[in-house]
C-alpha cells in the first residue's frame, strides 16, 4: 500500500493529505521469473476507511479490479491524527489470455496522517 505512489514508514507517518492510494502487489521471484506474462496483480475487493481514534469517519468499498483507489470524496475529511485503514479481501491475477483469476488474499494495512 502507497499513499500517492510513495514508499511508506509506519514510523514516520505520513506528511499531508493522500489523494490516493496504490496498491503494489508482486509475486514471488520464483513464479514471476516462470510465468512472466501472467504477474499482473490488482485488488478486486476490500475497503480503505478513514478513522479518527475510535470513530470511523468515512469508508470507500473497492469492488471493482483496480491498482489504484482515489480518495477525492474523503480528502475533506482527512486531518491530522487520523489513520486510513486498507482492507484487502480479494486479489486477481490477470494471465496472458486476460482472464482473471480471482485469488482471495487477506491484509490490513494502515497509514497515519501526521
């Protein structure tokens, strides 16, 4: 998970206000160096939530193969403090035919907003 592309500390927090999120999923050396046209990856369900202590502030559903999630509708809200939490439920692969392959795939990831 990278808020604007970037590499993210857990650390350090993050400096301002994301407007996105992308996601950067790699296969192992192993399948990537024997399959090399089938390591397309994207997150195909899950949720990015917007939290404030306890308080979930805003929620946006991913429901839909994407490698990026926009977090224009809730830019507004974000201040420092909070956290955005990344929620994955499903992943797929997409193969040199262009099918997708779903792959269910659990992570949390969050980001705090310094």
């Amino acid at each position: 998970v990278r808020p604007d592309g970037q590499e993210y500390n857990p650390n350090d927090g993050f400096d301002g206000k994301p407007s996105q999120i992308a996601f950067r999923l790699t296969p192992d050396a192993d399948f990537a160096e024997r399959f090399e046209n089938d390591r397309t990856f994207l997150v195909s369900k899950g949720t990015v939530t917007l939290i404030s202590g306890r308080n979930q502030k805003a929620r946006i559903p991913i429901d839909r193969p994407t490698g990026t999630v926009s977090l224009a509708q809730i830019s507004n809200r974000i201040q420092s403090g909070d956290r955005i939490v990344v929620s994955i439920e499903e992943i797929i692969r997409v193969n040199y035919k262009d099918e997708e392959i779903r792959i269910p795939f659990l992570s949390n990831s969050s980001i705090n907003i310094n």
